[in-house]
C-alpha cells in the first residue's frame, strides 16, 4: 500500500527542522514534497484510468512497448520497461492468459522465446488510446509548450540528483 500525503508540512514546521538539522534545506524539502504529492496523485489517476480500460500501468506499459516493437526477448523487455526479469514474466503470463500478447520459441534458440502483440492486443489499444492521449493532454493541457519543455529539463535535472538519495 503507498503512503499519499494529503498535506504538507507549513513552511514553520519545515523550518524548525532546518534549524534542528544541520544542512536541511527548507526549499528544497518544500519543493520534494510538493513534486512527491503530485507524481502520486497523477500515478493515482492513471490507475484510475488504466483499470476503466482492464489493465494496470505496468500492463499499459508493455502493450506500448510491444507495440513499438515487432517482437522482443522477455528480457529485452524488462530492459526496456525498467523491471525485472520476474516482473516480466508475470505480466506477460496474464497478458498471454488474455489474448493480448502471443509467445513463440527463438527460431535459433528453443530455450527463450519471443513476444509480440496479438491482435487482440493491438485492438485493445486502439480502443485506449483515443482517450488516453484526450486524457494526457488535458493533464497538461494548463502548462504553455514552452513551460512543458521547461518542466522537462527541470525533471531531468532533479532525476540526476536520485542517486543522492537511493545510493549509500
């Protein structure tokens, strides 16, 4: 189960900490948090989305991903999509149960198998995918182009500093 915070820590309360702790910075707590509530909020509502239309983000993700692709090694799907090999496996095992996805054996090697969309998946997307760019567009739809690509970079840049906060 995730955590969502609903509210956020007034500004005095943050600065009690700062003076507390040595090397916080007020700032950049408010910021982390602000931008943690509203990339839970927005997973929050893809899920919503995305089990109107029977499947989960993860499933989305591959279908896409397969899509894009002719055919792909599990492996080279988990690569792609960020998870690991037993993710994988999982997801593809229910897709597959579904219709949605269709395994073969490696024409050179019987041991590992290819996955491609079936066309059934393929018409399952179709029927998401009007909405889901509607929907995406309408999230964004209060940002100007320019602010969009501004928010881009911004994000790339506090992407670099994750390992500041994963890492020993």
């Amino acid at each position: 189960m995730a955590l969502e915070l609903k509210q956020l820590p007034e500004h005095e309360a943050l600065q009690k900490d700062a003076e507390r702790y040595p090397g916080s910075d007020v700032s950049a707590v408010e910021t982390c948090l602000a931008l943690l509530r509203v990339s839970g909020d927005v997973e929050a509502a893809y899920g919503t989305h995305f089990a109107r239309h029977g499947l989960s983000q993860a499933r989305f993700i591959v279908l896409m991903t397969l899509q894009r692709e002719e055919e792909l090694r599990p492996a080279e799907l988990a690569e792609r999509t960020g998870v690991t090999r037993a993710t994988v496996t999982g997801l593809l095992d229910g897709l597959e149960k579904e219709g949605l996805i269709l395994r073969r054996a490696h024409a050179e090697d019987g041991r590992m198998s290819l996955v491609r969309l079936s066309a059934k998946g393929r018409q399952r997307l179709e029927g998401i995918l009007l909405d889901h760019y509607r929907r995406t567009a309408a999230l964004m739809a209060g940002l100007s182009t320019e602010e969009r690509q501004h928010l881009t970079r911004l994000l790339a840049k506090v992407a670099a500093g994750i390992p500041h906060v994963r890492d020993p």
